[in-house]
C-alpha cells in the first residue's frame, strides 16, 4: 500500500517563553498606576483594568528589560519564518481581579494590521486565575479534523505570542487577588505611516 504523507500547510504557530526576570518593580508599577487611575481603556475587557497604550519609544522604566525580551523574541521569530521586520507599535497591562475575564477577540483589524501579538504574565499568584484561549477559526464544517480551541494555563513570567488575526479570549479569574498580565502588539516595519491608525480615545471609560 503507498505511503500517505500528511503535509502541513498553512498550520498556525503559537510560541512560548518562560523567562526568569524580576517581577516586583513591574507589578508595584501596574498597581500604583492603577491605584491612580481615573479611567480604564475598555476594549475586549469585562471588568478589571487596562492602563492606556505604550508606544515603542516611552516603555515604562520597570518594563525595558521586559521589552528588550520581547523584541529579541519577535525578531528571532520573524527571521525564521521569513516575515518583514516588526516593531512594537503598542503596550498595555491589565489587571483583572475576580469574575473579570476578557471575551473574544483579535488584536489586528483593517486599520491597525498587527502582525504578532502577545502576553507576558507578571502576577499570577495562584490557579483558577483566567486561562487564555485560542480559536480556530476554520470553517464549522472543517473542525471535525480539527481542536476547536486550547487553552494555556498562566504561570508568572511567562511570554506567549501568537498572530495578531487568532481569536482568543481569556476566561474569568477565580480569585480576589490581582491577576496582572501585559499584552502588546507589533507592527510590520512595511506598513506605511498612513496606515498605522489608531484611535487611542475609543473605549475609555471612567473607573466606577
């Protein structure tokens, strides 16, 4: 009988990282900066806190190693798969607490095209804490052959990327203590400077 060969075109990379970095300055950051906060920028989040954006070039100081980290990951990443360079177009954290969760999203839309995107987890002091969870975004039809979703399970100073267009959501934190993660987003150096719109007052909400 031949030989039936499985060839795996067009699959869908995630990539992980687990570094061993210092994380009490960047969490004493996020919860200072909120504990200040009058608004909270309100996107795919329900409940819990997201701090406005970071741009490439005013990264918190607490946050630069973290960033350097990051960008040495990317650029290994594009590199290996043949993809324009990239840089970080924009930075975040959040800070969810208990039953908050982030429902279903992506991170690239026609006027803001990312091309990979990510978390890294900075306080994740227990389980039950909010699991991620990825789609796939295969007809109905196909996901027989196919996981419909997988989910991570965070662990502190862990990095997982991924492309910006995968659905994800994050499930609701069982705890009372902060839940503390920063998400970022970067941008083909290809794309031109009429492209990269963003409107950075939109989902601004005040803190309750």
């Amino acid at each position: 009988m031949a030989e039936i060969n499985t060839i795996p075109y067009f699959p869908t990379f995630l990539w992980s990282r687990q570094l061993n970095l210092d994380l009490k300055d960047m969490k004493k950051y996020c919860l200072d900066y909120k504990k200040g906060a009058t608004f909270s920028v309100k996107k795919s989040n329900k409940g819990g806190y997201q701090s406005p954006l970071y741009s490439d070039n005013d990264v918190p100081e607490s946050m630069k190693e973290l960033k350097n980290y990051i960008d040495q990951t990317v650029n290994t990443i594009t590199k290996s798969m043949s993809i324009p360079d990239c840089y970080m177009s924009s930075m975040w954290f959040n800070v969810n607490g208990r039953n908050h969760y982030n429902a279903k999203h992506t991170h690239s839309t026609p006027n803001f095209p990312c091309t990979i995107s990510g978390v890294f987890y900075i306080s994740i002091p227990k389980p039950g804490m909010g699991n991620i969870t990825f789609y796939n975004d295969a007809p109905s039809y196909m996901k027989e052959l196919h996981s419909k979703s997988m989910s991570i399970e965070p662990k502190e100073n862990a990095l997982i990327l991924f492309p910006s267009w995968l659905e994800h959501s994050v499930s609701q934190s069982k705890s009372d203590e902060p839940r503390i993660s920063m998400s970022f987003n970067y941008l083909s150096k290809t794309v031109t400077p009429d492209d990269k719109i963003a409107d950075l007052k939109s989902g601004i909400r005040r803190l309750s």
